[in-house]
C-alpha cells in the first residue's frame, strides 16, 4: 500500500513514461536525448523517475517539457 502512495506523490515520473511509450522511445533513448540537451540522465535514471524512486528536478522538468513539446503543466497531469 504504501508503495502506491509513494508513485501517487510523483505524478511527474508516470507523465513521463506514458509521453515516453506515446513517442515509441526506450528508456535508453529517452536518457540519451536528455544527455544531448546537457542533462546527465541515464537508463537507470530514467526508470527510478518512472517508478516514483527518484524525484526530478525543477531544470528536469523543465528538459522533459521541451523535449516532450508539452507544457510543464502537462507533466503534474
């Protein structure tokens, strides 16, 4: 139960990955992406954002927006 509760608090990672299937990318491709645009985000980075493991930063948010073409709005949906 907990464990829920904990993805619940970080809507932001779960955003993410359904942008991430809706684009057809991997996890990897994802990372390397964010690294192109000078952010130093791994694989295994990526998976923790999407499984609530890692909190993202303000600047990551920001990153995923852009890259995304979305809002940073749209990622607390």
């Amino acid at each position: 139960m907990k464990e829920n509760a904990e993805l619940r608090k970080n809507i932001v990672g779960l955003s993410i990955k359904r942008l991430r299937l809706a684009h057809g990318l991997t996890q990897e491709q994802l990372a390397v992406q964010m690294q192109l645009r000078g952010l130093s985000l791994t694989k295994l980075t990526v998976s923790r954002i999407e499984t609530g493991r890692r909190m993202v930063l303000d600047y990551e948010v920001k990153a995923f927006a852009a890259y995304f073409c979305v809002p940073v709005l749209f990622l607390y949906r």
